[in-house]
C-alpha cells in the first residue's frame, strides 16, 4: 500500500508494519514499532535511529560524520574501515558483520561493484569532468577523503520472521555468478527486496533479479540525481520494471521523495 500520511506515529504507537521512504539519493528510512532504520542517511541520524552505511562515497557518509562530530552517539553498523573513519570524529555504537539491534538481526555482505571507468562509461565520465572541471576536482578530493571499504549488501531479519534485503547496486554484468549464487540461496524469499540498476546494466539485471525469489522487488533510484549532477546521462527505471513484470516478478518503481507502507 502506498501512503504519505501528513504526520508519521514513530515507536511503540507505530500502526503499520513498515513504511519505507526513498528521502533521496541512497538513503532510505524504514519505520516499524521499534526504533527508525537509517540507510546511508542524508541527513544527520538522530540517537536512537540505527544506521546501516552500505558505501563509502561522500553522499553515503557525510551526515553520519556530522551526527559523530555533534555529539549525537549513533548506532552505526558499517564495515570496520568506515566505523574507524567514524570513531575519529567522535564517539558511536558500532558494530559490523552480523548484528543484533532492537530485535533485529542485520547481516552484510560485500560486493563487487561495476568499475568506476571502463568501456563507454569512461569516455562519459571523462568528458563530464572535462566540461565541469571545478566540480570534477571537489568530488574527487570528498572522495579522497572517505575510508576505503567494499560496498554492502544488507538482510534484515524482522522479530516477525520476515526479511528485508538491500543489494544495492550489486547486479550487473559483472556480478560474479557465485556470488550471486551464494546470495539468492541464503537470502532468498525476502518480502522485500530493494535493489538499483546501474546504468547501461538493465539485461543483466532483469537476468539475475528474479534468482532471489523475493515476494516484491522494489527497484530504487539510487543514481539518477548523481548522475544529473555530473552531467552524465541517466535511464528510467519503469521500463525496466515493466520487463520484470512481464517475467512474472511483483516488482515496482521506487522513485526519490516516495513513500510505501505495507499494513
């Protein structure tokens, strides 16, 4: 079901099972009766929220840096890399691996991600920085600066017995077969699967989407604005999910700025 009530019950009041909101890049809220789950969040996490950072660029870090330096004591599940980053800046609760936090268990696995420039991508992304060579040099310098860790893969176990899985940008062409072969058998059936689509990945994505068996597929938009703001071409994401439905695959778009709540 989808809602966007004017004023969110958080905590024990909490009426529905989850409601999930795409606020916008990579960061996605879940609320539940318990405390808030914060992916990669934008803004700066309250204390009693529970991060999960899935990556080390700037856009998944810097406001969990921030809540650090204010004082704020997150609890933050990350690898351990990013948690050192983090523990520089000030103090948290961190934990990495498998977790358990306010009745949920969190798992997390590592990744490959697409090669940052490779083939026709290359030629985009230079030319990007070529026209917008101020823009180029800060992004690098953020980037430079974040801790190195390979991007996460993310389950959450609910008290329930029902499971959330984010694979973030982890299928496309070079997703190693094993890999996902490991991932589908030990996380498959999860209600919810959210998962993006690299660009240009579309064929391999709807190719291996439908091995995790989830019950729905929510495919996020966790690139576009990026992209638009480098200046390099994006794609839509319903064509793709129009395919993933004609293979038979509850799947939907979820869009920045939207709001699904499952009762």
């Amino acid at each position: 079901m989808i809602g966007s009530p004017a004023q969110s019950p958080v905590g024990a009041d909490f009426p529905w099972r989850l409601r999930i909101e795409h606020e916008g890049v990579v960061s996605i809220r879940l609320e539940r009766k318990g405390r808030n789950v914060r992916f990669d969040p934008l803004a700066p996490p309250q204390k009693d929220d529970i991060v999960i950072l899935t990556g080390t660029w700037p856009e998944h870090l810097e406001a969990t840096a921030e809540a650090v330096r204010n004082g704020v004591e997150p609890t933050v599940i990350a690898q351990e890399p990013v948690l050192e980053w983090l523990r520089t800046k000030g103090d948290l609760i961190g934990f990495s691996d498998v977790s358990e936090v306010d009745g949920l268990r969190i798992s997390m696995r590592s990744y490959t991600p697409l090669p940052f420039m490779e083939g026709a991508e290359a030629v985009r992304k230079v030319g990007s920085a070529l026209l917008r060579p101020d823009r180029a040099v800060r992004r690098l310098a953020k980037r430079a600066a974040m801790p190195r860790a390979e991007p996460q893969a993310v389950r959450i176990e609910f008290e329930d017995g029902s499971s959330l899985v984010h694979l973030g940008l982890s299928l496309h062409g070079g997703c190693p077969d094993a890999w996902l072969a490991e991932i589908s058998r030990e996380w498959e059936g999860a209600e919810w699967l959210m998962v993006g689509v690299d660009y240009g990945e579309e064929t391999p994505f709807l190719a291996q989407v439908g091995r995790m068996n989830a019950q729905r597929i929510l495919v996020v938009d966790l690139l576009g604005s990026i992209r638009r703001r480098l200046g390099l071409p994006t794609s839509l994401l319903t064509p793709v999910v129009d395919q993933a439905q004609d293979l038979g695959l509850e799947a939907y778009v979820f869009a920045t700025k939207v709001t699904l709540r499952f009762e």
